[in-house]
C-alpha cells in the first residue's frame, strides 16, 4: 500500500492475513488512540517506511506519541525495527507499550526513545514498555521501559537502541529501563546506549534479578554520562539472588563519565556520570568480561561497587579501569564481600583516584574471598593526602585475600602507596606468584611505601614478590604492626630491592 496507505497501524494488522505481519510506519505517524495487538501464535513486526520505490532503507521512521496512544500486546510476538518514538509533553502518564511477559514477546531492534521537550528538567512521565508477569503489577511509570520477565518463555529483547536523556522523578525508579527478571525469565540488550540518563538509582537500568532469572548485556553497548541524584545511585543498579540467577556484562561494554565533543575533548559542564553497582545474595551470579569504565565518579566505588553476600564467585576477566574518582573510597572497585569469592582476571586499574583505595577498597569477613590474578595490574592510582592504599586498602577480619601474577605500580597515599591493610581475627593475605609492587611511595609523613601492615591476629604472607623502589618516611618497602597472635612471613625469592625511608625516618626496606 505504497500509494494508499492504511490511516491506523490497528487497520493494517487487521488487513495483513499472514503469520508475519509486516506494518510499515510513514515517517511522523502520530499515534493517538490506543488499540490492541492479539495474535497469537503469530508475529508482528513494526518497521520504518520503505522508499518511494519500495526498497528497504536504513533511514529510521518518527512515530509521535501523543494524547492517549497506547499499544496492548494481548498475545503473539511484537518487533520494533528503525523507529524513533518520540514521546510528545501531551502523552498521557503510563506506558506507551503494555503487555504480560506470559503471553506475547516483544523486541525492540535498532530504536531511539527520546523526549520531544528538551526543556531542562522535563522528565519521563509516559514510558515507553510496560511487560508484567500474571501475579506483578506496576503503577507508576519512571522509565521508557519497565518490565516483569517470568517464566522460561518470558524474554525481553533490545538491540541496536538508544535511550537519549530518560530522566525519571519517581523513587527508586530507573531513567531508562526498570526491570525485575525472575523464574528463568530472560533479558537480553546489545548495541545499545544509554546517553544523559538520570533517575535515584539505576539511571541508564535498575534491575532485579531472582530466582534462575539472566540479564545479559552485551555487544558494545555504552552507558555515557548517566548521574544519579542518590549517593548510592549509579548508570547500572542490580541486584541478584537465587540460584542461577545472573548478570552477564560482556563484549566491550563501556561506562563512559563524560560526553566528548567532536575533538575528544571532555565536556565537563555536562557533569560526570556513573558506573554500576552489584549486590549477590543468596548464589546469585555475576560474569564480567571485556567491559571498560572511564572517568566514571562514585561516592564509593567510582567505577563499580559491588557488595558479596553469595557463596558463588563472582568473576571479572579482561576488565579495565580508567581514571576512576570516589568521593570516598575504592575508585575503581568498592567491594564488601560477607561470603563467597571475587575474582579479578586479567583486569586493569589505571589512575583511580580515592580518599582510600585508589585503586580497590574492599572489606572482607567470615568466609569470603578476594582474588587477583593472571597479569593483573593496578597503575598510578593515588588516594589523597588523608588518604591510605594508593593501589589496595584491605580490611580483612576474618576472610582471605590473594595476589599472584600480578604489579602494582606507581602508586601513592599517605599511608601504603602500594597496599594499605588491616588484618584481624584469623584473616590472611597472600601476595605470591611472581608479583610485585614497584615505585610506590607513601607521602613525606607517610609509612610503607609498599605495604603497610596492621596485623592483629591474622596472617599476611609474602612468597616469589619482588618489592622495588618505593620510598616512605618509615619503612620504605614495608611498614608492619604485629600484635597478639599476628604473623608476616616473608618467602620463598621474594626480595625488596633499592627502597628507602627519607633523611629524618627509619627501616628503607622494612
């Protein structure tokens, strides 16, 4: 119907009799009523205009939500392919697109959702998808999408699609997408941006995940600039609990804190966005893999905060971190870890800056673990002048952690350029395996230039490291307090090499 196109995408499906119903949206289609998609077992594919030839063509199709435009998926598959909706300021308050995750599957390709009004401050009232399970409801839109994902056929597909300032007002609502993934329920975003989000929270996504749900994002997707109003709040807020419930974030995702210009260069009037923050409990699962964060800023955590409450580990492989900032502490990685184990791969942390932790903060109890390892490295990260552990700051009371294969390298605090930690109860940190802690220095009234020790009842221990070339004012290598039971036990090749302690301080080397 090139020539005479139907006047409603609802006459157009009704006029379609086969099982894809492909629907062509002219450019600047106004929806403006609200109707209903029932067809099950069949799918619906909404796409952009083709040419005036009737070739398919790349150029996307505006479709304007106005008044009460509204879609009710009843049943059957929905995909959206090269729209741009653009909510106008009359749209009524809910979701422009509702369903139950049950009964229809929607997919959501190679879109831009965008407000019309770029007046400051105007925020999200209408979202944009609303998919809930039979036994969930939500009432109050704060995201372009909010979905309930249940059930092994329950399943959320977005790719190739920006959400451009989803700025939310609701509480603990997300800018963009608010989600809760549960019962093998499946939700899949790749290529996708979130640019200028903002919400409480999760300002680009605000995630639940329980019981066998999995979130994975994927496939070069960026968050760019996403501010939270809460001190907690970040660009990617997730929490998961359950077995098997996970989070997947893989293939160059990128958490960018500044939007560039044309040049490269930052544009700092814009603010600086966030990173992620992770909460396991109950064998909840995280897999990281190849993701990048820069320039991201955090009260604690600039670049991910991550709180450990699950027996599974939690593993980050080929992870980079860089230019980081805390308010607080951990500029790279904030980790609170209750039980279970954290392990880093291959992952970088280059010029994070903190109060302490520069590089890592993380406090350890009971059972859990903290591993690094496999050419891991933390680079030039610094904590203030009040500040310990340039590189680490570790509280260990009564868990582990462990270092091997890996550098720490130009970093500088106050106190412990390299490491700062405190060890109690029966808590143990082990550095071996050819590591080493090079050019590290604590400040002109500093100690452990290197390490800085408090070792109360617990055990650190040092095997195959090679300590070289860091300065303090007492203990230019290693600074070490030992009480009660407390042990440091140095082994095995290591060696401390050309440190030293300043004109007026004591122990170049320990």
């Amino acid at each position: 119907h090139l020539e005479w196109p139907c006047l409603t995408i609802d006459y157009a499906i009704s006029q379609n009799t086969f099982n894809v119903k492909k629907i062509g949206i002219m450019n600047e289609y106004q929806l403006n009523e609200q109707f209903e998609i029932n067809q099950g077992g069949k799918e619906v594919q909404i796409l952009n205009q083709l040419t005036d030839s009737g070739t398919f063509t790349d150029i996307k199709s505006i479709m304007y939500i106005e008044g009460v435009g509204k879609i009710q998926l009843a049943a059957g598959t929905v995909q959206f392919n090269k729209i741009i909706f653009t909510i106008n300021e009359n749209a009524t308050n809910g979701y422009v697109i509702t369903g139950t995750a049950t009964s229809t599957i929607i997919s959501i390709s190679d879109c831009i959702m965008k407000m019309q009004s770029d007046a400051e401050g105007y925020s999200i009232l209408t979202g944009l998808v609303e998919l809930t399970t039979t036994d969930d409801s939500i009432s109050q839109a704060g995201g372009g999408i909010e979905a309930t994902i249940g059930g092994s056929s329950g399943q959320l597909s977005i790719s190739n699609t920006d959400f451009i300032k989803c700025i939310s007002q609701q509480s603990y609502q997300a800018g963009a997408i608010s989600l809760i993934i549960k019962d093998q329920g499946t939700v899949s975003i790749s290529q996708t941006s979130f640019i200028q989000c903002e919400s409480d929270q999760g300002s680009g996504i605000n995630a639940q995940i329980l019981s066998g749900g999995t979130l994975t994002i994927e496939g070069t997707c960026s968050f760019i600039c996403c501010k939270a109003r809460f001190d907690s709040g970040v660009s990617l807020y997730c929490t998961i609990s359950g077995t098997n419930s996970k989070l997947i974030l893989e293939d160059q995702l990128q958490f960018e804190g500044y939007i560039k210009d044309q040049e490269g260069n930052n544009q700092i009037d814009l603010g600086q966005g966030r990173g992620a923050y992770i909460d396991t409990s109950n064998n909840g699962i995280v897999e990281v893999n190849q993701i990048l964060l820069n320039e991201c800023k955090g009260i604690n955590g600039g670049g991910i905060q991550i709180n450990c409450q699950s027996s599974s580990k939690q593993t980050f492989i080929g992870t980079q971190f860089t230019k980081c900032v805390a308010d607080q502490n951990g500029a790279g990685i904030y980790a609170f870890i209750n039980s279970g184990e954290i392990e880093l791969n291959q992952v970088i942390i280059n010029e994070c800056f903190a109060l302490d932790g520069g590089g890592i903060y993380t406090s350890i109890d009971q059972d859990g673990k903290f591993i690094i390892k496999e050419s891991s490295s933390i680079n030039n990260c610094k904590s203030t002048s009040i500040g310990s552990g340039g590189g680490i700051y570790a509280i260990i009371n009564s868990g582990q952690m462990e270092i091997s294969e890996s550098t720490i390298n130009e970093c500088l605090a106050l106190d412990g350029g390299g490491i700062y930690t405190s060890i109690d109860q029966d808590g143990k940190f082990i550095i071996k395996e050819s590591s080493s802690i090079n050019n590290c220095e604590s400040t002109s009234t500093g100690s452990g230039g290197g390490i800085y020790a408090i070792i109360n009842s617990g055990q650190m221990e040092i095997s195959e490291t090679i300590i070289k070339e860091c300065f303090a004012l007492d203990g230019g290598g290693i600074y070490t307090s030992i009480e009660l039971e407390g042990k440091f036990i140095i082994k095995e090749s290591s060696s401390i090499n050309n440190c030293k302690s300043t004109s007026t301080g004591s122990g170049g080397g320990i």
